[in-house]
C-alpha cells in the first residue's frame, strides 16, 4: 500500500521567479547583448520580446515595493523588528533561561 506524503515530509522547492520563456529570454540578452539579436534567436519577435522585459520589469517593482513595505514597518516597530531579524536578544534569553547563554556553554564543558 502506498502512503501519501504529508506536506512537511515533501521536499519545499523554492518558486521559480522567471518563467521558462522568460529566463531563454534573458540568456540570450546576456549573449547577444542587443534585444533584436537576442529575440530573433529564440524565434520570437521583437516587440513581444519587450513586451516580456516591460512585464518583468513590473514584476520587479512589485516586489522591490513589497519589501520596501516590510522594512519601513521593520524600523518604525520594534515589535515587528524582533520578530523580523535574526539576532538573538541576551537579556530576553537570560530572562527565559535564567542564567546567560554562556554561562550554560561553560557548565556543558565541565560535565
């Protein structure tokens, strides 16, 4: 009998941020440096090629928005700020654990 895996057993792949058409697109910029050039040897034609690029260009800004968004919200709360970052705050952890992380290191060492 086959078991179905559950969503945290499969493996997460990241999403793509560019589709198929777009990434040949963009390689063949990057080749041939001119956007007719580079449009012609992916077999489709100019201007859908920059319709492509307008596209992408607005997907960037959307995101570019979007996290600007985050990070203005990240400096104006503090709450937000320690949910947000990846530091780890000593007195919190000396509050939690009732004793400094390091003094913890020291006692494992001696065992």
């Amino acid at each position: 009998m086959h078991k179905k895996k559950l969503r945290t057993q499969q493996k997460y792949k990241k999403p793509d941020l560019f589709s198929e058409r777009e990434r040949k697109l963009l390689n063949a910029i990057n080749e041939h440096f001119i956007v007719k050039e580079a449009a012609e040897s992916i077999g489709i034609t100019v201007r859908t090629a920059y319709n492509m690029l307008y596209r992408l260009r607005n997907k960037y800004l959307k995101a570019q928005t979007f996290v600007n968004t985050i990070l203005a919200q990240k400096r104006r709360s503090p709450l937000l700020n320690r949910v947000l970052t990846k530091k780890v705050d000593i007195e919190i952890l000396e509050k939690t654990l009732g004793t400094r992380p390091i003094d913890l290191m020291s006692e494992e060492e001696e065992k």
